[in-house]
C-alpha cells in the first residue's frame, strides 16, 4: 500500500483557531441530519501535515445503508479536471508539449470544422468554443474511437472571443493529446506521473480498478446517476474521478506549494505559478452565470471580485481550486500554506450548493492564522 505523504498534526500546532472549524463540523452535520446528502468526507492541510481529516454519514443508502469510512472514495466530478490537466503540466516540463501548440499539431484530425488553430491554452481555459460536445458511452473503452469522436467536435462560436464551461469538451481534448503524445492511456500517464510519485496511489483514482471499486460512495442526485462498475472504470478525464478528502488536501498541498510535497518534486515553482494564475481576466463565464471565474490552466482563481464560486467570499486572492458539480471542492492559499477538500455523495441544485459551497469556505478561511 502506498504510503500517504502527510504527517498527522493537529489545529493548534498549525496555527488553526478551533472556533471556526467547530462551526463547520456542525454546519456539515446539520447538512446530513437535515437530508442534504448522505455522507461527506473533508480534510485540511498546511505546511506538508494533515491538520483534520473527518468522515460523515453514509458511503450508500440503498440496500441497506454503508457507513462511510476513511478510505471511501467519493466521486469527484470536475475536481477531476485539475488532475487530467496536471498531467499535460508534466508533459510541458518535459518538453513535448507547449501551451501555445495548436490542438492539431498533435492531432491532426482535430482540424476538421474549423477548430485548426485551437490552441492548447484556449482549450484550458474555456474559452475553445465548443462547451456543448461530449462522446459516447461506447468510447469509455475504445480509446480510438474516443480520438475519433473528439476530433469530430463541432463549433459553438469563435475560439477565443468568449469564456464558457467546457464541461466534458475541454478535457477530453486534453486526454486524447496526452494519449497521442506519450502513446500511453491518459489514465496511467496521470497515476504513475503525477499520482503515484506524490505517495496517493491509494487515495486517487482516475479508473477505479475492480478490487477497489468496493470503496465507492454511491452517488446521489434528483436526477438518476451512474454508481456502475462500468462508469468508475472508465476514468472520464472531465468528472470520473474518485479520491478521498485527505488524498486532494495533499495533492493541492503539492500544488500550493510550488509542485513539491513531502521532498518529491513533481513540477516547477513557476509552471505551478503560471497554470494558477488568473488566464481569463475578469471575462463573466456564460455557464456561471456571468462570474468572473478567473480561469487558470487547470484550475481557477480567487482574484478580487465581488463575486466568485466555491473558493469562499474571503479567501485570499492568490486561493486557487476546483469543484465537482452540486458536490464538493478542493483549494489551495499559496499565501498561508493551507489546502482544503469537501467531497458529498449527492449532487445538489443552486442556489442552495453555491451558497453552502461560501460558508464552508469560509469557515476554513476564518480558522487561518
């Protein structure tokens, strides 16, 4: 079993006010007493140790209820974006890809229907123009077919004069270049990369292999979901991962922290600098309701805006992070050495998940000191 990275601490040692946290240990119970979701896991980090780490509820409620445990892992969504993009980050340091390349440079066949010069960058931050396109549940194991599908993706509107949600597109672009330049899975390039060096081979999966698949949360929503073997398997690059809370408190330790975690440098000080900086300005996402999202390459900033989502109203502007839709978060504060991970099992609706998603934030926010 892999051995995890960080070293067991506690609040005070840190430099965290218990108040705040106490708070957020209520408001989450309240959550799961109130019907909410069924179970959540959350951890906090700072300065390479594990400050907390606490399970809720329940992993299943269906055929019997499953008590959530340490090691359950929770469906991550778009907190699965960050991780595809990092490996493309490992991809660039080494020097085989840039950010400014065109898409078609490494796959030709993406230039069909006027997406020819899409760049990297433009499909990393959003603003690619084709938000609406995914691929079929046939692709999930036919990786060829998956190349095909993606470089079929068709135009929304011009590449580069708007800033959308790319939802599933962006990233499977982003998993079929890593394939076609390493010649490898997207999936085994992100583990044994960036994954496995950090020590959290036992804590994230993109592709949760069978004999681990027991460890699933099952998740919940008002519309059905998909808890199949097949679905966990399958490691979409854009929402198919799966980690526990203390598994992404440490990779964004990693990532707030310059790129190194535990003395295992996976990147650069200044590749992580350029891919959590804000690429996007103050351009309103047309999918977010006109926020500012301050989209990195990767993951997005907190910046100064009035109005930002998920990574809490008072957190400090250099707070970068990423969330899974109705779900969870996961960010990192480069200027306090703090990491923070909310995983649920149920996908909630707004305006209620944008709300909590603010207190929650900023509960750990006003715990720093």
């Amino acid at each position: 079993m892999t051995h995890y990275p960080l070293p067991a601490s506690d609040l005070a040692r840190l430099g965290f006010a218990s108040k705040p946290l106490e708070h957020l240990d209520a408001l989450i119970r309240g959550h799961i007493a109130e019907g909410r979701y069924p179970g959540a896991q959350i951890a906090l980090a700072r300065h390479g140790k594990l400050a907390l780490f606490q399970t809720y509820g329940a992993a299943a409620t269906e055929g019997g209820v499953r008590e959530a445990k340490d090691d359950t892992l929770f469906l991550l969504f778009s907190q699965t974006k960050v991780l595809t993009s990092s490996a493309v980050w490992t991809l660039v340091e080494e020097g085989k890809l840039s950010f400014m390349d065109k898409v078609s440079d490494h796959l030709p066949e993406f230039a069909c229907r006027g997406k020819a010069d899409i760049t990297l960058q433009q499909v990393m931050t959003h603003t690619g123009g084709f938000p609406a396109n995914n691929v079929s549940q046939a692709t999930w194991t036919d990786h060829a077919r998956m190349r095909a599908e993606v470089c079929d993706f068709a135009l929304s509107w011009t590449p580069g004069s708007r800033l959308q949600y790319h939802g599933q597109a962006a990233h499977l672009v982003q998993a079929m270049v890593i394939e076609a330049v390493t010649g490898q899975d997207y999936r085994d390039v992100i583990r044994t990369r960036v994954i496995e060096p950090l020590g959290l081979g036992h804590d994230i999966y993109v592709g949760v292999p069978l004999d681990q698949q027991h460890r699933c949360a099952d998740t919940y929503a008002p519309e059905a979901r998909d808890n199949s073997a097949a679905f966990r398997s399958a490691g979409l690059p854009s929402g198919g991962g799966f980690a526990t809370a203390r598994g992404m408190a440490a990779f964004y330790q990693m990532l707030g922290h310059g790129g190194t975690l535990g003395g295992v440098r996976v990147f650069s000080p200044r590749l992580i600098a350029y891919v959590s900086r804000n690429h996007t300005a103050e351009m309103g996402d047309h999918q977010m309701s006109g926020i500012p999202m301050h989209r990195g390459l990767g993951p997005h900033v907190r910046g100064d805006s009035d109005r930002i989502r998920g990574l809490g109203t008072i957190g400090a502007p250099v707070t970068f992070g990423h969330g899974g839709v109705g779900s969870s978060y996961s960010w990192a504060d480069p200027s306090s050495g703090v990491s923070f991970t909310y995983l649920t099992n149920f996908v909630s609706p707004d305006p209620w998940h944008s709300a909590r998603l603010d207190r929650v934030a900023n509960l750990v926010h006003a715990a720093i000191d």
